[in-house]
C-alpha cells in the first residue's frame, strides 16, 4: 500500500482543521497514538565532559533505521560497543556549519570488524522504502512541503525533484531513489576525498543553515535529539574550517554508548510525533501558512528542513 503523501494530506484538511493554533500547541494536543518512540538500539548517548561549572553535559542522537545508511549505523553500533569514542573529542566547530568529533590523533586503532561502506549507499532505491521495516508499504516522495497554495504557486526545493519524510526522517528524492538531507542536526559521518567514504568513527552534527550540497556526497546517519546546546555553543575554531589548533581547545568526550547498553533505568527515551499521522499534517501547514495571532502575512510555503518532527522525551510510566 502506498501512504499518502504529505503535500497530498496538507491539501485534505479544511479551513477549519487548526490553522489558528500555533504548531506547538498542535503537536502538544496530538493523542499518544500519534507519537512514535525511538528504539533503544537506535539511540547513541554521548557524554562529554562537565562543563567549568560542572554541569553535566549529556547528547543523544537517533539513528537512521534501515534501508538507509546500515552499512554505516552497523559501524556507528560497533564503535559504541567497544567504547571507541571515549576518550577522543570534538576537535572542529565551523560556525553556521558542523561541529565534528572523533580521534585528533588519527592514530587510535579501529575495532575490527567495520565495515567499507561504498558511494552507492549514499542513495536508496524508492521501491526499497517499505521492505527493511513494514511490508508492502512505500513511501510515496512529494513535490514539495506545503499548503493548499493560491492558483499559479509554485514551490520546489532547490535541490531535489521531490520532498517528504518517512517515520520522522526528511528525505529527497528524484528518478526512482531517496535520499536523507542535511537539516539542522542532523548527524552524518566524516569523509576523505572520494571515494572514501569514512568508518563511521568520524562524525559530524549541522549546527548551521542546511548544507544540502552534501546531500548524496556524505553519508547520514542520524539526527540530535537532545544536547544539541551542548555543541551548538561550543567556542568556533580558530584553525582553518574551524577545526581547533590545540589540543586545550578540544572538548573531552567522557563516553559514548547506545542506550540499549546502559541499564533499563538509565536509559534516556525519546518519542516524535510520526510523520505518517493527520497531527503532523496539520503541524506543517500550521508551519507553513501561520494564522495565530503573531502573523499577518502567512509565508504560504515551508522548507523540508522547517518541518523536522517534534521530538519530547518519554513521560515515565
């Protein structure tokens, strides 16, 4: 069964569907059955070190699931598993761009067992959308992210035929395959030049506006979830594309494990609100043509990467 587009389920809703509510309050009144929980397995927690203050300082990053960028996650599970990250550090923070972490050294030995990931996994097969996860379902890539629009609109996004998200994740799309993008948070993972493709033990996070050059060119892997603060803040590099000269200037990653790794207790849980639910429609039109009582001029259209579900921890039973 192929789901209904996004722009298709923005075009369905009435006048009267919620437009006048901020896309807060949507997401606050969506039911419990619309909200969807990441797996503890496709949880990444990173532990940096306190802060001056000793404020503890705590990131935690959702995973890509399959089909895309397994190959990569495989790894990203791996390093975790060995504690690979613990000890290494973020090393570069180029403003409006990415902050990068791993082994400033280069010389710390990589677990065995990492898999070589190659260029043609940087870009999935649409007809495989559906097949790693729920049978017979496909997503189905939109035109664009927006509202019923007044006759002669017409919005694209720059960089791609198509636009959507499947189980909370923006992709692009275009000729019969899918692509994840680069928004803000997301995680993705640092590369030679091609056709190296990195192990994984490298990575970076966009704290900037969306890199969507490196769409198709890098591998992505996830998205922050909580502590973005945590590196968005972080003081930028002096050294050439923000990357830090010293090794003072560096900040000490404490540790950095999968969630499915740590006690049932102290396992951090989060949820989205899925990107599949009628919630979520109205969400982004809410977004896209805002009539609460802060706007007079409604914007008509949204960018892919300004539609990012919500994401809220997991309220303790």
């Amino acid at each position: 069964m192929i789901r209904a587009t996004l722009a298709s389920l923005l075009l369905c809703l009435p006048a009267s569907a919620g437009w006048a509510q901020t896309p807060t309050e949507i997401a606050a009144k969506a039911p419990a059955a619309d909200w969807a929980e990441f797996p503890a397995e496709n949880l990444l927690v990173m532990d940096l070190v306190p802060d001056q203050h000793g404020k503890p300082r705590r990131i935690v990053i959702a995973l890509m699931p399959p089909p895309f960028a397994v190959g990569h996650v495989a790894n990203i599970r791996l390093l975790a598993h060995e504690h690979w990250w613990d000890g290494t550090s973020i090393n570069r923070v180029q403003d409006n761009y990415v902050v990068q972490w791993g082994d400033a050294t280069e010389k710390k030995p990589l677990p065995a067992g990492l898999i070589k990931v190659p260029e043609s996994d940087y870009v999935t097969p649409a007809a495989a959308i559906g097949k790693a996860a729920d049978p017979g379902e496909k997503i189905a890539i939109a035109r664009t992210v927006r509202p019923k629009a007044p006759q002669g609109w017409h919005q694209r996004d720059s960089y791609a035929d198509r636009v959507d998200f499947y189980r909370g994740w923006p992709l692009a799309g275009g000729a019969g395959a899918v692509w994840p993008v680069h928004c803000y948070g997301m995680v993705g993972v640092g590369r030679d030049v091609s056709p190296d493709t990195g192990t994984g033990a490298e990575l970076y996070v966009v704290i900037g506006q969306a890199p969507r050059q490196l769409d198709r060119n890098i591998a992505l892997v996830g998205r922050v979830v909580a502590g973005i603060e945590y590196l968005s803040s972080l003081p930028r590099g002096t050294g050439a594309l923000g990357f830090y000269e010293t090794a003072g200037e560096r900040t000490p990653i404490a540790s950095v494990r999968l969630a499915a790794d740590l006690p049932e207790m102290a396992r951090p849980r989060f949820e989205y609100l899925s990107t599949e639910s009628m919630s979520f429609a109205r969400y982004v039109a809410a977004r896209a043509s805002r009539k609460d009582s802060f706007y007079f001029r409604p914007a008509g259209g949204i960018d892919v990467c300004n539609s990012m579900p919500p994401v809220r921890p997991v309220k303790p039973d």
